[in-house]
C-alpha cells in the first residue's frame, strides 16, 4: 500500500484529491494539512512515501516546505510531487531545486495523479516534458552552460542524461538507444550516483545546465 499525504489550504482540492487516490485499492491516504508546516508537524506522526504538495499556501509555503522534507535525512524515504496550477515557470523551477520529484497540474486527469504517485513511491520522478522543458529552457537562458558534471560520465552515460533532461522515460529511453529498459534503469541509476544527484528532477536540471539538452526541444 502507498500512503500519501495531501497538502492543499483548499479543502475542496483535498476532498477531491481524496477520492481519486482512494479509488486504488493500492493507494491510501495517511492523512491531510492545510499547509507547509501543517505538513511538516504531520509528518513526525504519519509515514507516507508521497507527499502531494500544493506551492501557494498560507503560513508555509510549497516551495519551503519540500526544502525542509528533501533535507531531512529522518524523511529521506518521502517523495515530493508538487501540485499546481502552473501559475510561472519561476515557481515551478523553485520547487524542483528544492528538491520535487516531478510536477502535476491540478487539472491532470485522474489516472495521471495515480501513476504520478506509483513513480515517485518507486523512487522515480514524473517529468510531464512539456512542463519540464518550459522550466528547464527558462533557467538555461538565465545561466551559462556547466559541462563539468559530464566528466564523470561514458559518452553513453552523456547520452542517456540528455535524454533524462529532455523528460524521457526509462522505456523511451530504451527505444531511442537500441538498449533494453533494465540497461537504461541502470545507466540512470549510475549517473544519479556519478552526479551525486536525489532523484530524476534533478538529473533533468543537471542535463539544461550542461547545455546537452536542445533549446529547441519541443
């Protein structure tokens, strides 16, 4: 079973966020709050491995509260996917240095709000491309390419990272280099430790500020 942990001011949003997890007999609901803090205090009690978390709310924010979850070595096991109404890109960027592994709008169908959870439990990120490319080209056009990190890594390793910063799934992956999806399972895995990285989020910001990734990307 995978508990999560809504966090919304809304009690609209969480009523309905409720409904659509609890339709999965594998999904739970460990519990709600109403903001940042809320979260943070609930979580000393509650132990879910996804946290849905909303960006704007009062007292604490979305953005501070993921720092604070993805610091916390007691809480390494949670996950954080930020729920949105996509109001800027700024925010969005905000919230994946903090730490999120991946991004949904609060308008995503049911099924995509399910699998967004099932991801981030299984230690990956959801990265809806579209989302991630507006993000990443807008920090790229605000920072000077950084191709360090690519020393570490095989010119097959390079590939797949582009892949990752373009929103690539491991089985898309796969397709495009002509290798299995275990093989790229791995190659992911070896980066996120060649790079030091959390999760796929931060591979994704790795790869535009390397500059690997086209700015032209659709």
């Amino acid at each position: 079973m995978i508990e999560v942990l809504l966090v919304d001011d809304q009690p609209l949003v969480r009523a309905g966020l409720r409904a659509v997890i609890e339709r999965d007999p594998e999904l739970s609901v460990a519990g709600e709050a109403e903001n940042g803090l809320d979260a943070l205090r609930r979580l000393t009690a509650l132990t879910p491995a996804v946290v849905l978390m909303d960006i704007r709310m009062p007292v604490m924010d979305g953005i501070e509260a993921t720092r604070r979850i993805t610091t916390d070595e007691r809480l390494a096991h949670v996950r954080v996917v930020t729920l949105t109404t996509f109001d800027t890109d700024d925010f969005l960027f905000q919230s994946l240095r903090a730490g999120a592994s991946g991004f949904l709008l609060k308008d995503s169908e049911p099924h995509e709000i399910r699998q967004a959870i099932r991801v981030a439990a299984a230690g990956d990120a959801l990265l809806s491309p579209g989302v991630t490319k507006r993000v990443m080209r807008a920090a790229a056009a605000t920072s000077r390419p950084d191709p360090a990190p690519l020393r570490r890594l095989t010119l097959r390793e390079q590939e797949v990272l582009a892949a990752v910063g373009e929103g690539l799934a491991n089985g898309d992956i796969a397709g495009r280099l002509h290798i299995s999806p275990d093989t790229a399972r791995t190659h992911v895995s070896r980066i996120l430790t060649k790079l030091g990285a959390r999760d796929r989020a931060q591979l994704v910001a790795i790869a535009w500020k390397a500059g690997i990734v086209e700015a032209g990307q659709p």
